[in-house]
C-alpha cells in the first residue's frame, strides 16, 4: 500500500482514493461474460 501512495505531490489525491483487492481469479472471465451477455442480447 506504501508504494502505492509514494507519489509525490499525488499523495494527498491517492490517500483520499478507495482501494478495493479482488480475490476471485475469473473475475475478468465474469466480466467479459456480463459483457458478451449484454451485446448479444440487447
């Protein structure tokens, strides 16, 4: 988390940032499958 607010005059912007950790590993199967999902039927 250190390395992520180690950016110089961003700090005070990325301190105020939510951060969120994703622990499923398909999230980006889930993802591009609400995707497909959504273009195929609409």
């Amino acid at each position: 988390m250190q390395a992520f607010l180690d950016k110089g005059r961003m700090n005070s912007l990325l301190k105020q940032m939510p951060v969120h950790i994703v622990l499923n590993r398909k999230v980006g199967l889930i993802g591009a499958a609400l995707c497909a999902d959504q273009l195929t039927f609409s």
